[in-house]
C-alpha cells in the first residue's frame, strides 16, 4: 500500500503497565520519507513505543497522530499501512518460510501473493530455504523471516524492533539493506541500542526511564 505522504506523532504519549511505569512522556513528530531510531535504556519501553504508534496499544496517556494522506488513521487500520518485525513474532513451526508468508499474504489481501511472497525472500537471502520447514530455522533465520513479513506488503511505515537480534554480520546487512531500500520511499522506525543500527537513522526519538518502574 501506498501513501503519498504519512506523518507519525506523538504528544506526551506515556504508558504503564499497572503500578509499572513502562513508556515515562515523550513527544516527536516524524514523516516519510526518512528513518528515525528510537533509542533508550533497556526498560525505557521503546518496543512498547512501537506497539503503541501501529494501533496495537493505546496508551495510558498523550495522543498518537498517525496520518496518511492529511486523513488521521485509527488504530484498528494502521496495520495496512504499517510492517511490524519484533521479537514477539512467530510462526507456524509445521509450515515452510513461504507458507507461512503466503498465508500472511492471502490474509492482507495482496493482488499477487506468490510474488510478494518471492521477492520478500529474496530481500533477506531465505530463497534457499523458502521450503524448509519453520521448525528447523535458526534463531537467525528466523529473525530474517520476521523482516521479510515486515516488508511484504510493501507498506510505507516500516517499524523494526531489535532487527539486528541473532544475527550475524550478513543478517545485518540485511537489515541495512532494507533499511537503505526503503528510507528513501517509506518511514522506518528502529528500536535499537546497536551503534550500527542507530547511524542509519537521520534523528531519534530519545526515550528515557530505565526499566519497568514501579511508582507508588
């Protein structure tokens, strides 16, 4: 899906998780195109920043502004504009790298999933193992199957979280791949500590707090 203009922005957007602080005030404003890393102590809550900006959370306070075309997005639609890789991300262990994206692609909708299910692939170096099954992947391989569902549908957000876990240096070129294909057309956002990761970004979104911290 495209956009020809998408702007993301957060007024005091903070969160907590109970008596938990997990996401302390935090303003910014960012559009596309371009690539921002948001960065911050372990704890600070970036991954939950994410969870937040594509609709997945709605924060305990503040307001996400998640425009695309001047129209605000809901929450509940920003998954068709947006491509989220974490962690939290699994499979279908039964099935093959392909399967499992060709399932994620007939459920989007996408005209020609073979297609973007092939080029998807390619982008992260699976082709080779796009017919082995899920369940005997690598914690490496694995983290290269969630960048290729980030980026199959081609959306004009892309959020990585903690894209370089469990790679080796050709996985993170892979990542600065992505990055550096569609940081000129799209709007990706790195949750990241990595030095590598965080100069691939022209500006951050500072998050500070450290740990997930109770306040009475």
């Amino acid at each position: 899906m495209s956009a020809s203009s998408l702007r993301i922005a957060g007024v005091e957007i903070a969160h907590r998780f109970g008596p938990r602080v997990a996401v302390r005030p935090v303003s910014f404003d960012v559009s596309a195109p371009g690539v921002a890393a948001v960065t911050g102590e372990n704890g600070s809550g970036k991954s939950t920043l994410l969870r937040i900006l594509c609709g997945l959370l709605r924060p305990s306070r503040g307001q996400c502004v998640f425009e695309v075309d001047g129209r605000a997005v809901e929450p509940r639609r920003r998954r068709l504009f947006t491509g989220l890789a974490t962690p939290e991300l699994s499979f279908y262990e039964e099935f093959s790298a392909a399967e499992n994206l060709a399932f994620a692609a007939e459920t989007r909708g996408l005209p020609n999933p073979t297609s973007a299910v092939r080029l998807a692939l390619e982008r992260v170096g699976l082709t080779p193992r796009a017919d082995d099954r899920v369940s005997a992947f690598s914690s490496g391989m694995k983290q290269r199957l969630r960048l290729a569902f980030a980026i199959l549908h081609e959306p004009p957000v892309i959020m990585l979280d903690e894209p370089g876990s469990h790679l080796d240096d050709a996985g993170r070129a892979v990542v600065e791949h992505i990055v550096q294909t569609y940081g000129p057309k799209s709007l990706v956002l790195i949750a990241t500590n990595e030095p590598r990761e965080m100069a691939l970004a022209e500006r951050r979104i500072e998050l500070s707090g450290r740990g997930l911290e109770r306040t009475a």
